[in-house]
C-alpha cells in the first residue's frame, strides 16, 4: 500500500488577544494555585465578537482551508474529500450547525465541487482523527487527495467559567486556559520517504469518557466544559499512550529507539503535565524523548486544532528543517490517545 504525505498546511488565528492574568482578574473567587503556572498559558487568542466582523467557527475554517490551499499544488476544484473534525460549530454568528455539513459548506464556499465532503467529532483529537481517515482513503487508492479541517471559536467556555467559577477549585477551570484557532491541511499520496507519514494509529479508552464533558452549562444559558484534572492527568492514563505505541512497534519488530524521532508535539493542554508525560514515556520506552515543541504560551489549548498550529508555527519560525521526524502524541476527552510518525521536508509556511 502506498503512503500518504501532508502536501501544505495553513493556519488562521484572531488578532484579540486576551492574557490569563486578565481573566483571573475576572473571577469572583481566585483560584488557590497559580493558574498560568500550571498550565503555562500567558495568553490566548479570542475570536472577533463585534457584529460587523464577527469570527464563527465557520469563518474561522474558511480562513485556515484559504491559507492552506495559497501554498498548495491544487486547487479547491481538484480536492477528492473535505473532512470537518471541529468540536464548535457555529456559523451565521452564534447559531450552531449540525446539518448541513461544516464540510460541506466549506467545499462550497471554496469551489470543491467534486468533493466527498462530511464532519467528525472526536474531542481534542479531531483533526488527529481527520487524518487517521484521509491517510486509509489514500492508501487504499479511494481517493488521491483531501482537506481536514478544524475552525474553533471555543472560548465561549472561558466567559461560563469566569461567570460561574466561585470555589478554589472547579470542573471549569480547564475552561480558561482554551484559545481560538483555525487549521487545514492537505494530504496526497507520498512520491519519496523525505515526506511521508509511516504511520499514524489511533484508540479510545471510554470508560475515561466522564471526566471531561462539554455541554450546555447547569447554571446558566452559556456552553460549558467540565474536566476532572485531577483523574483526567494521571499514570494511568498517559500509559494508555505508550502501551499502544510499544505493542505496534514490537509487532513490526522495532523499538522506540529506532525510530529516531527528532522532535515531538504534544496536545498543548498543560505545559507542567507535558515533562511528566515525557518522563513516563522515556522510562516505558527506554530511550530518552526527543525535544518537544510547543506554543502554549502564547495560544493556549487550541483544541483539535493544537499539534497542526505547532506545526505551523514552528514552520513559519524556521525550526523544523527538511527531513525532519516528528511523532505526534494526540490526548482528548474519550479518552483518545496514540501516534503519528512522519517526516517533513518539502511543507512550508
């Protein structure tokens, strides 16, 4: 079977930027740890509100499938398949879509006429997801190119909890550490190993699935989030990640180390978790982990679109140079974990 590649990348993300101080600043009763520490979100970036320009997830997506394409060798007519996999799906301002596809009416807007365009909803994990599907459609032959993509206006969450945090710990204080984004990439067929995704596998745990929940808020009209950290961030969740990875290499005859990784991009859910998670990793694997790139700081916990705006930052900053290893390790409510090896050469930003 042949491989698939990711063929260009785009990125959109707000201009507002609010930092992490000024939404403490907000809350009625301050936390009792010290929020920006823990997660190491300085700031984050806010979608436009104001009614003549405001910023949906639709608009949002539009904007990142654009970027995408501009450095793209096709154009929207020539794309086999748009994936949608963002978890906000409001569209016309606030109203939110589940029918007619985001997908869809982005294959529209663009011009894919012939495009199999439909949604998925994975958590944090849904353009992991997106890919998961486009790279099987690839190299199976059913289709020879495709679009995933994920517009997120998510910080309607952050306005519920600072509305309706009033103890020293809450379910909703994951909720302010979220930023907006928007991300596309385009995947073909891989023509040389200098770009190529050699593999990428996904699994759910579900009986992790109640410990983060979003959902209309109990208290108010406003969307909430509900995360239990405190289960969700344990050993025994990050070994779900490692086992899966060490059970597929052993099954091709590998180990960790052979891979030669030369960087990792964690889900940006947490910058004191991600040292942890690569201590469990170097102990269960036996070889010590590559660098990890990140962007935290600056954008927050973008959601499904998180490890695809590492890898577009870290493009646009010139770290990544051609021939370039990178595993991506997804983590989403559900639970989602698992892999994804590929090397980089010719993508740019």
């Amino acid at each position: 079977m042949s491989h698939s590649r990711f063929e260009s990348i785009g990125a959109y993300l707000p201009s507002k930027v609010v930092t992490t101080k000024e939404l403490i600043s907000r809350l009625k009763e301050p936390p009792s740890f010290d929020l920006e520490k823990i997660t190491g979100v300085k700031e984050r970036r806010v979608h436009d509100t104001r009614p003549e320009s405001y910023e949906d997830s639709f608009t949002i997506a539009l904007n990142a499938v654009e970027d995408c394409l501009s450095r793209s060798q096709y154009a929207a007519a020539d794309i086999d398949i748009i994936i949608s996999t963002s978890i906000t799906r409001s569209k016309n301002a606030t109203r939110m879509y589940m029918e007619p596809s985001f997908a869809s009416a982005i294959g529209k807007r663009i011009g894919a006429k012939k495009a199999i365009t439909f949604d998925v909803s994975n958590a944090c994990a849904g353009m992991l997801t997106g890919t998961y599907i486009l790279d099987r459609m690839i190299r199976s032959g059913a289709v020879r190119n495709g679009i995933v993509v994920s517009g997120e206006a998510i910080t309607p969450i952050s306005d519920t909890a600072v509305a309706e945090i009033s103890e020293k710990y809450d379910l909703q204080f994951a909720s302010l550490s979220v930023g907006d984004s928007g991300a596309a990439i385009v995947l073909d067929q891989a023509v040389d190993d200098a770009d190529k995704i050699h593999y990428i596998e996904l699994m759910t745990a579900s009986e992790y699935s109640h410990l983060c929940l979003g959902m209309p808020s109990d208290k108010s009209a406003g969307v909430a989030l509900y995360t239990d950290n405190r289960k969700m961030h344990n050993e025994d969740r990050f070994l779900l990640g490692t086992d899966s990875q060490r059970n597929y290499l052993e099954s091709q005859g590998r180990t960790f180390a052979d891979e030669n990784f030369d960087y990792i991009i964690h889900h940006q859910f947490g910058a004191a978790a991600i040292p942890w998670m690569n201590a469990i990793c170097e102990r269960e694997f036996g070889h010590p982990m590559p660098p990890d790139l990140r962007v935290i700081e600056k954008y927050g916990n973008t959601s499904t679109t998180s490890h695809f705006i590492v890898l577009h930052d870290q493009l646009s900053e010139q770290n990544i140079p051609a021939g370039t290893k990178l595993l991506m390790f997804p983590a989403a409510s559900g639970i989602v974990t698992g892999f994804l090896s590929t090397t980089i050469s010719s993508l740019k930003v």
